[in-house]
C-alpha cells in the first residue's frame, strides 16, 4: 500500500543519524509504502517501545544470512527508515505495527550499547531526480506499461495504483511502489533501494520487469505482493 506522499513523518532536521535496526529475512522495505508487521521478539519488543517514547523511527534491514540468528547475523548496509504510524499492542505482550517506508540510508557502523537490539549510525541516501525533466514523464508510461505487461489478465497493476496513489506519480514514487510489490530476489530488491539515481532506478527496474513477462504463462501473471500487506512476524 502506497503511504500518502504529503504525509511525511521523517524530520531531516532533527535526525541524529543514529537509527533502530529491525533486521528480517526476505523483506525489503521502500520509501513511500506501507508495511505491516507483527513484533514477538524481547529484543524487538524493547526496540518498538524505544522507537514509540523517541522518534518512531525504525531500520529496516535485510539478513544476508540466517547464522546466529539470534546474535548479530550480517545485513546488507542498505537499509529503509520508517515511521511507525500505528501499534496495537496485544494481551500476550506483542505488538502489529503499521510502519511507513520514509527514507534510504547507508549504514556506516553498528553502535556497542546496553541494548537488546541493534543499532547502527547512518547516512541518509537522497534522491537525484529532476522532476522537471519531460524524459520522467516517458519514463512512468514506460514503467506502467511494462508493469501492466507483467499482469496483463487483470490490467490491475496500474490501476491499483492510481487509484490507491489518488494524484499524479512522481518517478521516485512509482519507482519504490513498483519495485517493493514485484516478486523478485531480495537481492535485487535491495539494488533498487540502493540506487539513487532515479532515472537509473527505473530504467533498472523496467530491464527486471521484461525479464519476468517470458515466465508469466496464461495461468501466471506474476505474482505482486497485497495492497495492503500481509503482517510480516520477525
């Protein structure tokens, strides 16, 4: 599900650098999408109730590996701050969240504190797009029409999104929701969040989408995750 563009809650300003990590296998979050999750975990509970008495923010990180799990198991140095806009604790003590995908950043180092969980310091990744420039404009139909190409039964991807977006897309927009719905590799998923260039990053991901239409037969029109998704458990 697409987050409301106008409703940012990141504050550039008053960001010290110092984020909260959530690392998952699988899941790669994006800027401007929602993500639903379920927190079991102490660790990940401490960390939700930090988050909820600060700055509501939380890191998505991607496992790059399931060893020592229970430890500090390698993640990918790309990762999605978000803003945790809902929580419904439970009886048991676990929480649902709604977390909003706001930011990409870099991590530089992971910190040593007394806390259950992880955290790193990290530098903000922007966006180098010029909204201005007609060639986006070519670039979204580009983009939407090879979407639609990869669910073509249902021309349902584009329209989904311009009715779950409500108002012209900008590049960067259409660029994160695409690629955050689409069934591919985390790994290639985590390339799309890192590159910031956002002409490249669609230009990437309109490559990945025609290599997806020769697997979709009649009966598998690629598989895009739910609007909204499914709550993920860490």
């Amino acid at each position: 599900m697409p987050a409301n563009p106008n409703n940012d809650g990141f504050c550039e300003k008053s960001f010290d650098g110092i984020v909260r990590l959530f690392p998952l296998p699988g899941l790669v979050v994006f800027p401007h999408v929602v993500q639903a999750l379920h927190i079991f975990e102490p660790r990940y509970r401490q960390m939700l109730e930090h988050a909820i008495n600060d700055d509501k923010l939380i890191a998505m990180a991607l496992l790059t590996s399931r060893e020592d799990y229970y430890g500090s198991p390698p993640v990918d140095g790309v990762v999605c701050i978000g803003n945790v806009v809902s929580c419904d604790t439970l009886p048991d003590g676990c929480s649902n969240i709604i977390l909003v995908g706001q930011r990409r950043a870099k991590i530089i180092r992971e910190l040593d504190d007394d806390n259950l969980y992880r955290s790193a310091e990290v530098e903000l990744l922007s966006d180098m797009v010029e909204e201005s420039d007609p060639g986006n404009d070519a670039l979204v139909e580009q983009l939407l029409d090879a979407y639609g190409k990869v669910l073509p039964k249902s021309g349902l991807a584009t329209a989904q999104l311009a009715k779950s977006i409500g108002q012209p897309v900008s590049l960067a927009l259409l660029t994160d929701l695409i690629a955050y719905t689409i069934e591919i590799p985390p790994p290639k998923k985590i390339c799309l969040l890192a590159e910031t260039n956002v002409c490249c990053r669609a230009n990437k991901l309109i490559d990945l989408l025609e290599q997806m239409r020769p697997s979709c037969g009649p009966e598998n029109h690629g598989n895009p995750q739910s609007f909204p998704p499914d709550f993920s458990a860490n």
